[in-house]
C-alpha cells in the first residue's frame, strides 16, 4: 500500500519539485497552495495528486487542509514543511510587520502543519517530517537578517522535535538548501545569481528536483535511522 506525504507550499518551487517526486516514487500525495488554483490545478492533473488551498497564516486552514488528506488517503506517514517566503531589506528598514509576517509564514506555518499531521502519526508510532531551512539560516544573510532568523528557528525546531518525537517512532529532519533556481531566487539580479554559482565549489546553482530528491530520500525507509539532523543541499556553498 503506498504511503503518503502532505507537502505545502507545493503549487511552485521545491514543494512542485516535491510532489513530482514523490508521485513519481509512488508516493500517495496531498499538497497544499495558497491562492494559485491554476496552477495548483495543472500539477495536480499532472501528477494525480490532490491539492488543497490552505493559507499557512491559519491555524482553521491548514488544519482543515491535513484533515482532507487524512480523509481521503487515510492516514499521513510523512510531512514535508515547505511554504514559506523570502524578502531583501536593510536591518534598519524591516518594520515590525515584516517581522511578524515572516516568522508567522516561515515558523509558525511549519509548527501549525506538524502541529495537524501529529496526533495521526502519535497514534500510529510512525511518520517522518521534513522541514526547509535554508543555507542562510546557517550562515546568516545580509539583508535578509529577517528571513535567515526564521530559517535558523526551523532547525532549532528540528532538533527538538527528533528529541520529543523520536521515542514515538517519528523522524524529524531538515534540508538547508543552497542557492536553487527557483521563482524564490528570481529576486536576485542575473549579475548576482552567478556571483554566487562561482562561490559554490559545483560551480553552479542547484535544482528544485535536486531539494526534492533529498527530502524523499530522509522521508523513506532508506532513512530509517536518521533523525534531528539538517542535511545541506548546497553545491558545498
């Protein structure tokens, strides 16, 4: 019987990249979008999966959405945290707005998932959840202190919940990607997007599907003693 993964943020990106894999693999799939029915509709053709619109700002939302794909898949053997947005400003310039808004999307929207999926997963003793960190959330990011903080909470978040949920038979596990070529990136100018390929020892930017081929691996069986670390998918950045 195959298994499942509720994947957010998976209309664009990684999560998109995620639920192509994951499908690819034989994975059942649900994953969630925000406000992009057409585009979420054309993957899900695509890939059979099942999309479901969910605004990680609500705890109702994504609550509703995890029990859809309870519901009609039946239990949720994995969690793939990946919504989440970015934003460039000076220190001085980030208003306590754009605070509140990036930890409530990066963070909190990753504790309202896991907080959903969990007590399927306590109940059974079994799942694997992935969060998406970031590069910048190890390193720091100049102009982007906001955002790289709320990547760096994730993986304190990570590590807590290996501890917590480990005697329950669930895995938690982090990504910290490096740079990807995604519509995230496309902020950067084209000058700046290869400045940094020549800092990364592969000499080039990764993929989507390369993130995506590592989250399914750390949500498989083949990653069944492997928890509360952070793997980077970074060229070596």
């Amino acid at each position: 019987m195959p298994e499942t993964v509720f994947i957010t943020g998976g209309s664009r990106g990684i999560g998109a990249a995620c639920v192509r894999t994951f499908a690819e693999a034989g994975w059942n799939v649900a994953f969630t979008y925000r406000a992009n029915r057409e585009l979420a509709g054309a993957l899900a053709e695509e890939t059979g999966a099942l999309p479901l619109s969910a605004d990680q700002h609500e705890s109702m939302a994504v609550s509703r959405a995890a029990g859809e794909a309870l519901g009609h898949f039946g239990a949720i053997d994995a969690v793939v945290c990946n919504a989440g947005i970015a934003e460039q400003k000076m220190f001085q310039d980030i208003t306590d707005e754009d605070w509140q808004r990036m930890l409530d999307i990066n963070l909190m929207g990753t504790v309202r998932t896991i907080r959903a999926c969990l007590p399927g997963m306590l109940h059974r003793k079994h799942g694997s959840i992935v969060t998406v960190s970031s590069v910048w959330g190890q390193a720091g990011a100049s102009c982007e202190s906001h955002y790289a903080a709320s990547k760096a909470a994730l993986i304190g978040l990570t590590k807590s919940l290996a501890l917590e949920l480990g005697p329950s038979g669930i895995r938690v596990n982090c990504v910290a990607p490096g740079v990807i070529d995604t519509d995230m990136n496309a902020m950067h100018s084209r000058e700046t997007m290869q400045e940094l390929a020549a800092e990364t020892p592969l000499g080039r930017i990764g993929t989507a599907g390369e993130v995506a081929d590592s989250i399914l691996y750390l949500c498989s069986e083949h990653a069944s003693f492997i928890t509360g670390q952070v793997l980077g998918v970074n060229g070596g950045f």
